[in-house]
C-alpha cells in the first residue's frame, strides 16, 4: 500500500509598511490587524505530466477551500512548475495573521461554492475517461498546530486508488481488447455499486478511485470480459480500502475462467 500525500506550505506574506517592521513585535500578543494575509506556497507533490492530483500536480486545479476558525474562503490555485507540480495560493480577500500564535487550519478540494463545508466523497460510476477519473479525486489537510515561522499542511486523499494490470496466461495471448469493472462496492452516501475505470486504449492497466470501504471476503470484486467469456475476482480475504491508501495487483489471465 502507497499513502499518497501532497504537502503544502503556508507562509505569512509581508507587505511591505511604512513604519512597522517584523523588529516591532517579537512576542505573540498580536500583529497588527489586516496586514499580514495567509499565502500557501504549495509544493513536495509527487511530479507526473497530465494527471493532476491524484498524481501530484495541480492541472485543472482552479481553487480550494480553506478554513480558519469558523470561516471559509475560496484560495486561488497559481499553479507552477514544467508539470504544474507546485502552486501558489492566494485570494484577494484572505485570511490574516493576528498574532504568531498557532492557529487552526483545514483545505479541501473539490467544494460546493453553494455550500462550503467540506463534502463526503462521491466518485463517478464511470471513469474511464480521464476528466472523470481525475475529477473523482478528493484531497484533505487539517492541522491544529500551524506556526507562524514554519507553516505547513499535509494534504491527504480521502479517496483510496485501484490499479490493476492485466497479463496474458495459458491460452490467452493478448488481453488489449478486455473490459475490466470493479464491483460489489459499498453505496453509502450515493457512491456507485459498481466502477467503470480509467483505461487508455491499447494498455493493460486499469485505474479507479472508490470511497474508503471494506470489501468483504467472498463478495466478487473484479469482473474481466474477453472474447465474451467473463472472468471474477472473488477475494479470499477482506480488503481495506482506506483513504489515501493504493492497492495495485496484476490479474493473470487464463482460458479457464475464475470461479464465481
């Protein structure tokens, strides 16, 4: 298992004052009100071309939600980078610095802009494309404890990641052509029963992010249709599938189909 996570820092963004320097204060009682916003430099993110977060770039990534105390606001996503692997977050209207006290934060991505707390995940029955697949991705950071001097978030996915690669066995030469679907999943908070995954045509690898769930030994979880023959995966013992966790496998296939 890969826990994925992206890690972002938080910095305070000085603005340049008349006649207030950092020599001003050099206790936590407070900072002078409305002059030092919350900026996040993001970066520590994984770098793959084109996948976005659920590999560790911010492509298609337009903005986040971010909370402090009781009140949320919506970040802007500059991102950077050759594969947009790190971003800087900004908003017009930020949060400040009050004090260089701790302070609470949380971020989350994607939100509801008609409500801004934090929504469950709900994947997409059908991801084989790679918009739907990307925007099934939920990625989360809290912390209780972010300093002044060192700000940081480790942002987590709270979806967990199938991949699955298909190899050819006694009797089968070529597995290209195989539809693949991952079933038997928990339908809590709408989520689908079952998942087309990302495939791209002509590989052998198949792709799905699933709402943290069990799946329970014995329950068929991977069925694979080839040459109108369908073969399942039935599991002979359960099967964490934690947020932020990534199962990965390889699926021999045979002539004989698996039993079901």
């Amino acid at each position: 298992m890969k826990t994925l996570r992206h890690i972002f820092m938080l910095s305070a963004a000085v603005l340049a004052l008349a006649a207030c320097t950092q020599n001003d204060w050099t206790d936590s009682s407070g900072l002078p009100e409305g002059k030092y916003p919350l900026v996040i430099e993001a970066g520590g993110l994984e770098s793959v071309a084109s996948r976005a977060t659920v590999d560790g770039n911010w492509e298609g990534v337009t903005d986040v939600a971010l909370q402090v105390g009781a009140e949320v606001k919506i970040y802007t996503v500059s991102a950077t980078g050759a594969n947009k692997e790190n971003a800087m977050l900004s908003s017009a209207a930020p949060f400040y610095w009050t004090s260089r006290a701790d302070i609470t934060v949380t971020a989350w991505w994607p939100y509801n802009a008609a409500d801004l707390s934090m929504p469950e995940v709900k994947v997409k029955a059908d991801q084989s494309s790679l918009e739907n697949f990307k925007s099934s991705d939920y990625i989360y950071a809290h912390s209780d404890a972010v300093e002044f001097e060192h700000p940081t978030l480790e942002f987590t996915h709270r979806t967990a990641r199938l991949t699955v690669t298909l190899t050819p066995g006694d009797g089968i030469n070529r597995v290209e052509e195989a539809t693949l679907k991952f079933i038997g999943l928990n339908t809590e908070g709408g989520n689908p029963a079952s998942i087309t995954p990302y495939h791209t045509a002509g590989t052998v690898v198949y792709e799905a992010l699933v709402a943290p769930q069990t799946i329970a030994q014995g329950t068929a979880f991977i069925t694979v249709t080839l040459n109108g023959t369908t073969y399942s995966y039935v599991p002979d013992a359960a099967i964490e599938l934690g947020a932020g966790s990534r199962k990965q496998t390889k699926v021999i296939m045979l002539t004989i189909p698996l039993p079901t």
